[in-house]
C-alpha cells in the first residue's frame, strides 16, 4: 500500500472552497496551518506565484492512486479560478503508523474491487 502527503497551499479566502472540492475528489481529513511568507514586507514568488497576506496550508495522507484523482480536481480548480495562487503538490511517503483502520480496509476493498473488474 502506497501513501502520499498531499500539500496545498493557497489564500485563506480560497480554503473552504478548496476543502469542499478536494472532499468531492475523495480526500476527506487533513490538517490546516495558517502560514505565511519568510518576509511579508515583500512580494515572494515560487513557480511564478505571488504570495501575499495570509496562507493556508492543507495536509491530507491519501493512498497514491486517490491522490491522483484529488490533483486533477485541484487543478480544474485552478483552471476556474480567478485567483491563481494555488500549488499542490504530493509527496510520497515510505512509512505510516497511526492511520485510520476504515481508511486501509476501504483501499483494500478498492484493490479487490479492480481485480474482479479485470
């Protein structure tokens, strides 16, 4: 069973918004950091975005192949937006403890279920 650390971060404002589409997309809890930049006095861009004001930080642990299907809703979301300072990236993860046991029964359910489909 492979797992990934998905982390967005984008405006405050977009937050709730954002949690709403990636629920949809399948990824239910994760944990919110209010952040903001090293220097708020200036502008600072990361793969050409602008971050200013106050920032949210979104982490979800996903099983990989969910994860896939959360990005593509993230970025139909960016495509929408008019406020494009979203980034969401994943990162993958080698070992977990501690997750919750409906969570692996539900991907193993998921991997049976694309084996009786082949």
């Amino acid at each position: 069973m492979k797992f990934v650390a998905l982390v967005v971060i984008t405006s405050s404002e977009l937050e709730e918004k954002l949690q709403d589409i990636i629920k949809e997309a399948g990824a239910i809890n994760a944990t919110i950091f209010q952040a903001k930049g090293s220097n708020p006095t200036e502008k600072r861009g990361f793969f050409s975005l602008t971050y200013e004001g106050a920032q949210s930080v979104m982490l979800y642990i996903l099983e990989e192949k969910k994860s896939k299907n959360v990005l593509k809703a993230i970025n139909k979301a960016i495509e929408l937006s008019e406020d494009k300072n979203i980034l969401a990236f994943t990162a993958d993860i080698s070992q977990v403890v501690g997750l919750n046991r409906s969570m692996i029964e539900q991907f193993q359910d998921s991997i049976k279920q694309i084996y009786k489909e082949k």
